[in-house]
C-alpha cells in the first residue's frame, strides 16, 4: 500500500550528543568510515531519496549530493523537531514524498530490511509504524506519513511536549517487531566511550 518510491529516508542528527562529551558523535570513526557514513550508506540500499537533518555546520556532515537542512524549532528540542523539520523539508523539496522513514545517526547496525518491513505492515497509509526490539519500542527508527505535519506542528506549538511517544499515542500506530542478530539488538545506538568499543566491536564483526 505504501510504495517504497514515495518514501524519503532522513537521519535525524540534531543533537547535543551530551553523554559522549558534546559535539557530533556521528561523526566519530567506526573503523575507516563515520559513524554517519555507516548509517548513509546502510540506507541508500533501503530507499531512491536521503536527506539529513543537522543544528551542525560541520563540512563533513555533507555526504556526496545528500542534502543537509537543520531543526526549525530552536534549541535542539529533540527528535520531535528533527521530525517535523523533516516533514518541513520533504513536503517543500520532496513533493512526490508520501512518507518518511527516520533513522537515528547514531545507530549504524539497523536492519537491512527496516524499510520495507516497515512499509510492508502498514494497514493504511495513514498510520505511524514503529520499530520494536527485545520489548523495547525505538522511536526515532519509524515510517511517518507526511499528511501529519501541520497536527505535529500545532502539537509543538500548543503543547510543548517533546516525548516522541506523546504524540505518537494521538494518532494510529503499529509496532514491528525486528530479531536481534548474533545476538545483539540491530538498533543499539553510541551513546558513550563504551558504547563505541562496542560498536567497533560488532562493525569489526560484520565486515569479517
């Protein structure tokens, strides 16, 4: 019901990255590539159109012709902004776009299939599906229909809640579930120094 021709993939990349020790986090080395070139080249193999949502000037968040565009709310109010900056974004330079698939910048091991399993357990085309894994539900890694910018935008404006999940409650949702691979959950996200020991460890893992 949902074609994957119509579907624009964002990174959302906004944020502080407090818990690494501020700046970009994405673009920390995850073995001789970023982080945020990780996530990109992931899923240009799930979707025809990228773009990347970042507050950052950095010249390094520009990766080939992808197209960067920061929030339009200010002071890093979270993945709610980066979302509605996204739907912003698409429905102005994207106009075919019916849909948007959200990938978290700091999460390189997401399924290979997200996409189009997500896509694939859409009972309309107006519903909210939601990545799950290990009973955990994963926000930011979800396919949004474009129809819901001006209601995200008034719920910003009139509410000023930024839980992700709030809003998403408002509208009809769906979860899918995803396995974990060799054991590890395909949307574990570098967080801190630890966690990207980790992650150098499972990407050392997968290119073997």
């Amino acid at each position: 019901m949902i074609e994957l021709e119509n579907i624009t993939g964002v990174i959302i990349a906004g944020g502080r990255s407090t818990r690494m020790g501020g700046g970009d986090k994405s673009l920390l080395k995850l073995g001789d590539v970023t982080i945020l070139q990780a996530v990109h080249h992931k899923l240009e193999a799930q979707v025809k159109d990228i773009a990347i949502n970042t507050n950052s000037d950095d010249p390094r968040f520009n990766i080939g012709s992808t197209p960067c565009f920061s929030d339009t709310l200010a002071n890093f109010q979270g993945p709610l902004a980066g979302l509605l900056a996204s739907m912003q974004w698409v429905r102005e330079n994207r106009p075919s776009t019916t849909h948007i698939v959200t990938i978290a910048s700091d999460s390189p091991f997401f399924p290979d299939n997200l996409t189009a399993k997500l896509a694939a357990n859409a009972p309309d085309v107006e519903t909210i599906i939601m990545a799950k894994s290990g009973g955990f539900n994963h926000p930011v890694f979800a396919l949004w229909p474009v129809s819901l910018c001006n209601d995200l935008e008034k719920w910003l404006s009139d509410t000023g809640i930024l839980k992700v999940m709030a809003w998403v409650r408002s509208h009809p949702h769906v979860f899918v579930d995803f396995p974990f691979e060799r054991e590890n959950d395909p949307f574990f996200n570098i967080n801190t120094p630890e966690d990207l020991e980790i992650a150098q460890k499972i990407y050392q893992e997968q290119q073997a």
